[in-house]
C-alpha cells in the first residue's frame, strides 16, 4: 500500500505519535480543497495534538490510545473521494514562551509586569489567532542567569535543559524592555526548541511607555523564525509544511525566503540527541502565498548531491528553518578533505548572487585558506564557485552574513594543478612550433619555386632543427608519469589532459609534408660539385 | 615632330599610365606592389633602350623658328629649386628672339662654364621638357648660360636679402653638399652668416649671432664687420648667461672667442671683471668663516669656483671651508617624489628615502644565504625552537624629527597592523608568520612565530611609524626619522635640501668623523648635463649614470665611477585586466618581438659589462658564476629567442581571440593593433621603450609610449608597465612586486599564485631555492611578467670623497660617514 511505503521511507516507522504523520493520498494527485474538509482536517487535530500536548511522560496505555484515534482519524478522513499530501504540522499551532525581562522600575512592581505579560500575551494571541499558542511571562530565576548571552550576539549560549524539550514548548522567545534616553528601547530573540538554535535579534524603539506594549507584540512577531517540516516531491524540490500555517485566519503572501535544511535526530521520549544542519544546503521559497494544503513548494539548492534523500539512523526529522540575510561579510575557509590541518590556498572564490549571471570573482584563498565574502546589497544568497585552475571543484549556496557554514572540505587539487600547469605550457610550446613551422615551410616552398636553392637548404635546415613530433610525446610520457594525484577525480583529469595534448601533437607536427619538401629538395638542387 | 620624340612621348604617357592599370589585387598586396614596380622598370628599361637606339645620331641645328617657339621656359616657383630636377638655363641673342631655353644638364667638363664664351663652334644642348631632343647651338649665338647650382645660389642671395634666412639655410645646404666645388658660394654663405648674426643679434639671439659670427671667423676672420659684431654678441651671451647663474657657460663663450680672435679686447674685459668679481667673493668667503658661518662659506667658495676656478689658493679656501662645512651635491636625474627607502620600482624614492626615513630594517647586500640586514632600530634574535622572534631596541636608535622616541609599543602596533588583513600595511608574508605579538618591555617585542622562515629580517623591511599615526590610520603622513631631514623652505622643483638631523641616533663609534653637514640633490632633465656638473665641479656626485654614457668620463682625471652591488630587473609588468595583455599567447608574441639582446647592447653603447645580461625569469641571474645573488634563477631556462615572423603571426592569433574574449565579458573590443606602455621618466627606461616601440612597430603594433611616475599608479588604460625592479630577496620582493602591480587578482596564473604560497613555509635553503627555481618556471611559461634584462647601474663621483669607494645598493647607503678628503 502507498500509504505504508511513506511511512517507511522516514528511516524508520514510528511508534512514537509526536512523530509527525505524513498523509498521502493513495493516487499522488491533489486536488482542489473543499472548505468543509479542510475544516473537518483543522477539528481533527485539535482534538489530537490537544492531547498531546498534555501528555508527559508518555505512558503506553497513552500511546495505544493515541494510535487509536490517529486510526480512527485516518478511517474518517479516508471516508471523504479527496485526502490530501499534508503533515499534522500544519495544522499545529505554535507553542511559544515569551519571557518578558522589564525595567527594574517596572519589574519591581509586580502588578505591573504581571498587568504588562498579561496585555502582551492577550495582544499576541488576538493578532496571530489560533495559529499561536502564547504564554507570557516574567524570567524564571533560572532564565535570568542565561537571559544576558542570550540578547547577546558574540556570547556563546548554552539554554537549560528545559528549553530543549520539545514536549513542553516549540519556541522561546526573549524580549527585553529597556530605557534609554530617547525613550524606550524593546529588543527580542527567538530559540526555537525544535531546531534548537538563537534567532536574529529584533530590536525596535518606542518614545514612550504606553507605545512598549506594541513596540513589544511587533519585535516579538518579527523574532519568530518559521520553521516547516520538509516533504521530498522531487529531486531538486521539496514541500516545507509551515507550523500552523493552516490554522492562520488568512493565506497571506510569504516572501522569498531561504531555509536552512535540518536533520533532527530524536530520542525515544521525542527529545534532541542532535540537531544537524544539512551542509551548504538551502532551501529556497518563492514569493507568494502558501498552497492550500499550508505548504509552500521550496528549491533545493545545494553543494551535494542528495541531500535530502541520505539514508539516516534512528527517528529523525528533517525541519527547515528561515534563515535571515544579513549585511556583514563572512570569512569562508577552504581545507584539504583529506588532511583538515591543511589549508587550500590559491584557489579562486566566485559568486553568483542568487545564483543568477555570470560568476563574479570575489578573491583567493590566502595563506590560511581563507576568503572573504562579502554580502550583497541589499542581502540575499549567493552561489559561491570554488575554482582551481580551470578545474570547478565545488559550487555551494551561502546566505548572506550566515556563519552556519563557514568551512569547506575540499580535495587537495594541487597536484591536478601542476599537470594543468605543464599541459598548458607543452600546448603553447606547440603553438609557437606549429605557427614557425607554417612560416618556415611558406618560405621554403617560395624559395624552391623560385629556384633558390642555398636559401631552401638553410630554411630546410632550420625546420629539421625544429622539436619533432617524437620528442614531444616523449617528454609527455616522461612527465605523465612524474605527475600522480591522489584525488581519482584530478588523476582522471590529469590524464585527460595528457591524452589529448597527445592528440593534438599527433595531429599538427605531422612529419610528411617537412618529408616530401626534404625530397622535392634533394631531387631538384643542384648537387655540390666539391663536395667528396 | 619627328619619330624618336613621338616614340618618347608614347613612352612617357605609357609611364604615366602604367600605375592606373595596376588591378585592385596588387593594390592590397605591398609585396605584389613592389614587384609589379620592378617588372614595370625592367619593361621601361627594354623598352626606353630600344626607343633610344632609334634616336637620330646627330642633333638638329636650331633654328631661329624653333627657338622662338621654345622661348618661354616654364619654372615652377611654388616648390623650392633644390626639390625640383636639376636644369640650366640658356640665353641666347636678339637674332634667336633672345630666346631662354630650359635645358636638362649641360654636360660641361667640371660642370663649369668656359669664360670668356667661345666665339666659333656649337653647344649641344637637350630640352629640359623635351627630353631625347637634342639640338646644336652655336656658340655665338649662346649670350649667357646659367648651371642650376648658380640659380641656386641666386635664389639663396634673394632669400638672404628678403631676410628668409631659413630658407636660405636649406638651398646652401643643398650645394655645399652637391655642388662643393662652385664658384661663388663662400661670399653667398658669408654674407648668409654676416646678415643673419646682424638679425639675430636686433632679435635679442645672441646665441645664434654669436655661432654665425664664429663660423664666420673661420672662413673669414678678416671680415670687416666681424669683429664689432662678435664683440656684442659675447658681451650680450656673456651677460644673459651670468645673471642665470652659469658661470661655467659664460667663461666657455669667451674662452671660445679667445681661440678664434685672440686679440679681442672681449677678453681682456671679461676675464678682468671675473678676477674683481672672484676677489670679492673670496673675501666674502673668508668673512664668512671669520665668523663661523661655514653654510654661508661653502656657498660662496662654490660659487668662487664656478666664476673663476683659476684663483690662486682657492683648493687651499675649498678644503678649509669643507672641513669646517661638509656639504654634498648630488647630481640627480630621478626625484624622490614620495621618499620610500624600500621602494621596489622607484629608484628616487628608494635613494632619497634613505635620507629621510630610514628603514626598520635595511638591505645591505647579497650575503652566502640570502640577503644581508641592518637595523639602526633594533637587533633581533631567533629562538627557533620556541619559535619566537625577539626584537629588542637599541637605546642609540634614531628619534622622529619632532624628537619623539620609537618605542616598543609602536614597533608592536605596526607589526600587528602588517598582519591585520584589512589594513593598508598588511603584508600577506609577515601575517603567515606570525602567531601573536607582545610587548615583553618597553623596549622589547616578542612575536610568537607559526613557523620559523629562513629570513625574518626580510620581512621587517617597513618604515617605522609611531602607533599614535598608525591608529588614525593616515597613511600618507610618515614622519621623518632619517639621518636628514628636508629644508622643504630652502628646496625647489629641481633642488631639494637636506639638513642633518640633529635628532639621528649617535653612532656606536664615537671616534668615527662627522658626516655631510648638508646635501642637496639638483635635477638635470639628462644624465649627459649632470655629468658636464660633475666635470664642471658643480656637483660632487652623480647618483646613476646611463652604461652609454660612461665614455664621456673616461678621460675625467678626477671622477671616479662605481657599479653598484646589485642589478635591477628590467620587467614589463603587462595589464593582465584587458583583453590584450591578458592573453598569453598575445604576451609571448610580444616578447618574441623584442630584439632584447639588440637593445640591451644598445643601451650599454655597444660594450659588454659584467653582470648586463637578458634574462627568462623575474629574478636576478647575479653578476657573476656562482653569485648568491642569482639563487633563485634557473640558468636551465634559456631566455626566448628574437623571432619577428612568429611574434607577427602569434599577435594575429591573440588578437582575434582577444576580441572574442572582450565580446565575451562585455568590454569594448580591441578594434586597433595599439598598446599603450607606460615607463619611468628616466632616459634608460625612455631609450629602451623607444627601441621596443620601434621593434613592435616592425609586426604591425602601433605603440604609445606613457610616461608615468612610478611613485603613482600606472595609467588606468595601459597595456605594459615597464619596471626598474629591485628583486634582491627574491623570496619576499616578488611577491611585493605582485602585490604592488597586479592587483587584480584573479589574472594571475593559479601556478604562479601555487607556488608563491610556498615559498614562506620553506624548510632550508636548497627547498627555498627550488621553489624560487619553479616558480622562475611558471612565470616563463605564463609571462606574468616579460622578463627583459638585468643592467647593473653606476655612480660616480669627484675624486677625493671618502666613503664611496665601496660599492653599494643604494647611494646614501653610508650616508652618514662620507667626508672630503684633506688636500
């Protein structure tokens, strides 16, 4: 049956209901959403991930349960002609922690933080509806400790144990209401327990208090960083479900956006053992609303194969998480695959902004490997071209000031390099000889129709002096065999090279004609009387 | 008209004609062209014989009809007589009309008329316009016969009188070099020298009066006129070229005049005045000392010298002012613009900027294993197995002009700003280096190494600046902290003066003598003047003379000439951004086109020096076997030879594919066989550039010659820069000289970037050489830069300095200890 084959092809059919369930219909076509569907779909899961919710610990009379009404949920939803390609995430709503760290004037006094979480929390709610599951409140005396490193851009952040259970939240999100004297300065960050990684800080101002509320709802709003499961369709695209985008009052536009693709390795409790970014890869989103199932359609943009379709261990998830451009430029290091204390040095950096045009060169690799890459105006992603010599060794996506990716395992390509080097001196060499040799033989043939026979033996002269076709190939196999790279990919283009310099010393120092002039010389000059 | 005149003229219309039937074809091809011109000559020539052996034997007698009808030669006065074909001109009597018949050459025995005409026989005569028409004329009936060369003397002496005495200049020229032997033509000149030296002489040009006059006074010195006349013309020169101050030019008109007229009362007068004039000022000289103002004295003692060097006791006065004021000029032909002591490519900033702003560390010459350093500033110390440089200050170290010391704290800041990858110091060699820097003591610097290099005095060489003008990050604003400092009040845009600064470290050697108290460093526009300085006395010291102008000072008893230690590497660094340069085939077609052995030899006036030699890399090939210097050459690799034909077809190929690789990229096309080189405003660098200009010209390839300074930037649309390189630690100097002038990147051959990298980490010096050695392979290969030649450059310098003896790198090398030798 289809529906059991997608259950498998997440590594491993899952036992555990918060693993998210992917429906598909048994054809593979969608179609057209009927309203009273959709809103069935959206009361199903109420009522389910309600319940999960609640849940912890998991006890198996629970999952037995919770199976049990997933069953039934599939048998009712089976019952309508139209099931639909989508994921429960959709229809999630977000479960998001605002700690609200106020002024010490005002967080002294306890009604009016209380009063201030309480306005926060209800403004929240009624702008984002159900798609939003939002408590606010004041830091926890274990939150304040880390409250600092998180507001934080050059501190290393380490959050309690509680931030990563994904059982108990989806986001936290930081906000922090100071004064400053031009009023009010509100700044805000999201950790998303899912991904387990800091949004971009959100700053915003506010000239006095009674705009702090609002000042506050936007930077909260503006932190919140999308996060989608991911659904392959294709090769090169993929279908991110957006948490709770169905459950939003209206499908409003998305910008283009860029995704960093993550592998969620999961324990049996549902909990992080890691969260592993895909490497340089991106998944790009176009402008526009989301489909009607609340999934947008996504490009994958990658400097690996297959990224997404690698064989993983164990319950794991693949998330994708917005990733925001920023203008600040970032130091991309080159090393060898095979010897990472050492750095590629020379090798050219190019990039394609938004991987569109011709390749714009940015710089090489310095003494230390490294590269500076720029960021565009205004930020974006680029698509950066690693090149050495004429050889393209690698073509990765970066956004814009993201260090996520900052260090790239190349082959070591200089020995490829060197023979490249030589190939290209051995065909300039035989440039100069083919176009002398043309020269040479143009003049002979004028000087033997014109009967000059003591200048047709000097210039017969000077062409034999010329390297033959012989030496040439000689020196090539000699060198052929000096030169070895360990990389089987340079090796192979290494001889490539060889064999068709080869070709091309075969094809233009042909001997016969320097042959027939030689004879036509010796058959028609005069011969030397005083010669013995 | 008879037969043999028809026939002739035919032949002349068929001349004539012969270009208009040329096909469009030979039209295109020059060679075609020259051969059709010699097939056209060789029927001319077969034909014209045949035509002339029908010619009657015997000329016709002319007859008083016939003259008359030929009565009216037509001469043609818009374009000179020396440019038109030579004729004569017959007058003949009133019984032939008084006819004047134009005549091609009368073939006369010494092309000289018989006076007085003979009264019986015949003339035979050949019309000018009626070539092959010859005719008999008697003698009597002949009234006069004017030969070309008179009708260009009488047109020169109408020019002359019409004052047109350029004109005139040219139609004497003419006959004295093909007609020598006329009569007549010693008055017409010497009225041609009196009349102009009189104009000349209203017109305020003395100069050329007083040249006319003495040509005159060759021919004839009993001239009338001639003595009044060269009497105002040397008080006039004399006069003019005293007030500009040269004193040497002025004493050569009168000793010039002393020669030719002896007895001229000029001479007496000025050679008098002189001696007032030198009294005077030796009185002023010894006043001067009287009162210790030895500057003041020197001043005038060299003017005493200059006015009148045959003053008794004036070498006694020289070294007594000298002693007591050690002052040098140095006769310069390159100005230092900005004063940098290791400046790679601009000879006059790296001269002059050891003047001003001594370096951190110094190069003093090629040593066994790399080469040798000094420092004024500091000593340094490897510790290789902890691997740390320590660098501590010497107390005796020289001050900032404002007196301010060089501390530890500066020397940390400056070397942490050369490792800093976005400031302008930053030195991608030192940055791979080092691992930290730290102050250990107010006068002591550590730096943790990542590695130790073969040479890390080589990658101290920077001009030490305090952290206060590091930190504002103003580039421009080095301060001075040299032995000299610049009187930028007393200097002019051709003579710079140098102070000795009073804040200079005192030398270790207290028993070591005093240096220069002053230089002053005069601009000539040629090295040719500055040595006439030299000679003349008017400077002390030549700082580069040009290899062919060495003659000029082998016969100089008192100049002593000198090489110095290192040669520079003549390099055309192409523009690797455009289209044209960036195409290595189009850069090899170029090399191949230069005859460098040729120019090489030209520029060393066709001697051979040791050390002069075309080279096939970027690095020095050393002056001699074994030279250390030469480490990094790979004498395997022969330099390319001169072959114009493949050089013409190879540039054809490049140009094509240089004009689809612009397509390509957007850029406007090549659509011209143009390049622009730009080089140095030096007469080595001009000379060699004009001959490459003339040798490009040869495959087709019109060449702009730019000068640029090379203090500045090269001009943004050139095509070659040609560099004076100083690559004496090939390990660091090529990758500054890649630096400095290929800035983009991305040109640059990835072999070439490869093995640069490479070069830092090497373990000893056998691998360091090798790596230099590939590298010198690569560069061959790729042509980033077109290696031309290594030229050793000279010096030189009025015997009886002390301290120049020893050959050097740099001329102020030892700056410090020079001193005038006691008489």
């Amino acid at each position: 049956m289809a529906l059991s084959r997608q259950f498998c092809k997440s590594d491993e059919p899952s036992r555990n209901p918060a693993t998210p369930i992917t429906w598909w219909r048994p054809s593979g076509k969608h179609l057209p959403d009927p309203v009273g569907v959709r809103r069935q779909i959206k009361l199903a899961f109420y009522v389910s991930t309600g319940h999960m919710m609640r849940r912890q610990p998991i006890e198996k009379t629970r999952l037995l349960r919770e199976a049990l009404i997933a069953a039934a949920a599939i048998a009712w939803l089976g019952a309508f002609p139209v099931v639909y390609g989508q994921s429960f995430f959709t229809l999630v709503p977000c479960r998001l922690n605002v700690i609200c760290l106020l002024p010490p004037e005002i967080a002294t006094s306890t009604g009016l933080e209380q009063e201030f979480c309480r306005q926060l929390g209800e403004r929240l709610a009624s702008e984002q509806g159900p798609a939003w599951r939002v408590s606010v409140a004041p830091p926890s005396a274990e939150d304040r400790a880390i409250l600092r490193a998180a507001l934080r851009r050059d501190l290393p952040f380490d959050p309690p144990t509680s931030w990563r259970k994904v059982a108990l939240r989806d986001k936290v999100v930081v906000l922090a209401v100071k004064r400053t004297g031009l009023g009010w300065h509100v700044v805000s960050r999201d950790w998303d327990v899912r991904v387990e990684r800091l949004g971009p800080l959100v700053e915003h101002t506010a000239p006095t208090w009674s705009g702090v509320l609002a000042a506050a709802a936007e930077t909260v709003r503006r932190a919140v960083v999308p996060v989608a499961q991911i659904r392959l369709v294709e090769q090169q695209a993929v279908r991110l479900d957006l948490q709770g985008s169905l459950l939003m009052e209206e499908r409003s536009p998305l910008p283009r956006r860029q995704f960093l693709a993550l592998a969620r390795y999961e324990d049996r409790d549902g909990n992080a053992r890691a969260v592993v970014p895909l490497p340089w890869t991106i998944l790009q989103s176009p402008e526009g609303p989301p489909a009607e199932d609340g999934s947008v359609s996504c490009q994958i943009i990658s400097g690996l194969k297959n990224p997404l379709s690698a064989r993983r261990r164990g319950r794991v998830q693949l998330l994708a998480w917005a990733v925001t451009p920023r203008s600040r430029s970032v130091v991309l290091s080159l090393r060898n695959r095979q010897d990472s204390q050492k750095p590629l040095v020379g090798y050219e950096v190019l990039a394609q902004p938004d991987g569109e045009g011709s390749p714009q060169f940015l710089g090489r690799t310095d003494f230390a490997g490294q590269v500076e890459i720029p960021t565009e105006d205004p930020p974006g992603w680029k698509l950066l071209w690693v090149k050495h010599g004429r050889r393209v060794l690698a073509k990765v996506p970066l956004v814009d000031g993201s260090t996520e990716f900052t260090e790239l395992a190349l082959p070591d390509d200089d020995p490829r390099l060197l023979a490249e080097g030589y190939v290209m001196s051995v065909q300039d060499q035989l440039v100069d000889l083919v176009t002398l040799r043309s020269v040479l033989i143009a003049r002979l043939r004028a000087r033997i129709a014109a009967g000059d026979w003591e200048q047709a033996i000097r210039l017969r002269d000077q062409l034999l002096q010329l390297k033959s076709r012989e030496v040439f190939s000689s020196e090539l196999t000699q060198q052929q065999q000096r030169l070895f790279c360990p990389d089987p990919v340079g090796q192979k283009q290494i001889d490539k090279m060889f064999e068709e310099t080869r070709r091309l010393v075969n094809l233009y120092l042909n001997p016969r004609e320097v042959e027939e002039l030689v004879k036509e010389i010796a058959m028609k000059a005069p011969r030397r009387t005083d010669t013995p | 008209m008879d037969s043999a005149s028809q026939e002739m003229d035919r032949l002349g219309k068929q001349h004539i004609d012969l270009p208009n039937q040329r096909t469009a074809d030979t039209r295109r091809l020059p060679r075609c062209h020259g051969l059709c011109r010699t097939a056209c000559l060789l029927v001319l020539c077969i034909l014209g014989r045949d035509a002339f052996a029908e010619a009657p034997q015997q000329p016709s007698p002319l007859t008083p009809q016939i003259s008359k009808q030929l009565s009216e030669p037509s001469i043609d006065t818009s374009t000179p007589l020396y440019e038109q074909p030579p004729f004569d001109l017959l007058y003949l009597n009133a019984a032939n009309n008084n006819a004047v018949l134009k005549l091609s050459p009368v073939p006369l025995p010494d092309r000289k008329v018989p006076q007085p005409l003979p009264r019986s026989g015949y003339l035979e005569i050949e019309l000018f316009d009626r070539p092959g028409e010859r005719y008999r004329v008697p003698w009597q009936a002949v009234v006069q016969l004017k030969l070309f060369e008179q009708l260009l003397l009488e047109q020169a002496t109408k020019l002359i009188q019409e004052k047109r005495f350029d004109e005139a200049y040219d139609y004497l020229d003419y006959v004295a070099t093909h007609y020598p032997n006329v009569s007549g033509f010693a008055e017409v000149e010497q009225l041609f020298l009196i009349e102009e030296a009189r104009a000349a002489l209203v017109q305020g040009q003395s100069e050329r009066a007083f040249a006319d006059l003495c040509r005159l006074s060759e021919l004839n010195p009993n001239h009338p006129e001639l003595s009044s006349l060269i009497g105002q013309a040397v008080d006039t020169l004399v006069a003019q070229r005293w007030q500009k101050g040269e004193y040497a030019a002025a004493r050569g008109v009168v000793e010039t005049l002393s020669k030719l007229l002896p007895q001229h009362p000029a001479i007496e007068k000025w050679r008098q005045q002189w001696q007032t004039e030198a009294a005077e000022l030796e009185k002023q000289v010894r006043q001067a000392l009287a009162e210790g103002n030895a500057r003041q004295a020197d001043r005038l003692v060299r003017k005493l010298r200059q006015v009148w060097p045959q003053q008794p006791g004036l070498d006694q006065l020289i070294a007594e002012v000298r002693q007591a004021y050690p002052r040098f000029q140095v006769g310069i032909t390159q100005p230092g613009a900005r004063p940098d002591p290791t400046s790679l490519i601009d000879w006059g900033s790296r001269r002059c900027g050891q003047l001003i702003r001594k370096a951190l560390v110094e190069y003093t010459g090629p040593g066994p294993e790399g080469g040798e350093y000094r420092s004024a500033f500091l000593r340094w110390q490897l510790d290789a197995e902890k691997q740390t440089l320590t660098l501590r200050l010497r107390p005796e170290r020289p001050r900032f002009a404002d007196g301010r010391s060089y501390t530890a704290y500066d020397l940390a800041q400056q070397l942490a700003s050369r490792a800093a990858r976005h400031h302008e110091a930053y030195f991608p060699p030192w940055a791979e280096v080092v691992a930290g820097i730290r102050v250990f003591s107010p006068e002591e610097v550590i730096v943790n190494l990542r590695f130790v290099p073969l040479k890390p005095e080589a990658l101290l060489q920077c001009v030490p600046v305090p952290a206060v003008i590091l930190a504002s990050s103003a580039g421009n604003r080095s301060p001075d902290v040299g032995p000299f400092l610049l009187a930028a009040e007393e200097s002019s845009s051709s003579r710079w003066v140098f102070l000795r600064n009073s804040h200079a470290g005192t030398s270790s050697d207290q028993t070591s003598p005093v240096g220069p108290a002053e230089i002053e460093e005069i601009a000539f526009p040629r090295c040719r003047d500055a040595l006439r300085a030299l000679r003349g006395g008017e400077v002390d010291i030549v700082d580069r003379v040009n290899p062919w102008e060495l003659p000029l000072l082998a016969e100089a008893r008192d100049v002593t000439v000198q090489t110095y230690r290192v040669p520079l590497v003549h390099l055309l660094v192409p523009n690797l951004s455009k289209p044209l340069p960036g195409n290595r085939d189009f850069r090899r077609a170029m090399l191949y086109a230069i005859d460098r052995d040729r120019i090489l030899q030209s520029l060393l006036g066709g001697k051979r020096q040791p050390g002069c030699q075309v080279i096939s890399g970027p690095f020095p090939a050393g002056t001699s076997f074994g030279d250390p210097l030469g480490y990094a050459y790979d004498a395997q690799i022969k330099p390319r030879e001169y072959q114009p034909s493949l050089a013409l077809a190879l540039s054809e190929i490049a140009f094509r594919q240089a004009q689809e690789v612009a397509r390509k990229r957007g850029l406007p096309p090549p659509e011209s066989r143009e390049v622009v080189l730009a080089h140095p405003p030096h007469e080595i660098a001009r000379e060699a550039c004009r001959q490459i200009q003339e040798q490009w010209r040869l495959i087709g390839w019109t060449v702009k010659l730019v000068e640029a300074s090379p203090d500045r930037p090269p001009p943004p649309d050139y095509d070659f820069l040609y560099v004076e390189a100083a690559i004496w630690e090939p390990e660091v100097d090529v990758i500054r000289l890649i630096t400095r002038l290929i800035s983009e990147r991305q040109y640059l051959s990835p072999q070439v970037e490869l093995a640069l990298a490479g070069l830092g980490h090497s373990a000893d010096w056998p691998t360091l050489g090798q790596r230099l050695r590939d590298l010198h392979r690569w560069v061959y290969d790729d042509l980033t830069v077109v290696p031309l030649w290594q030229l050793v450059d000279f010096y030189a310098y009025r015997s009886g300095i002390k301290g120049l003896e020893e050959p050097r790198v740099s001329l102020y090398q030892n700056v410090e200890t020079w001193q005038f030798a006691p008489n």
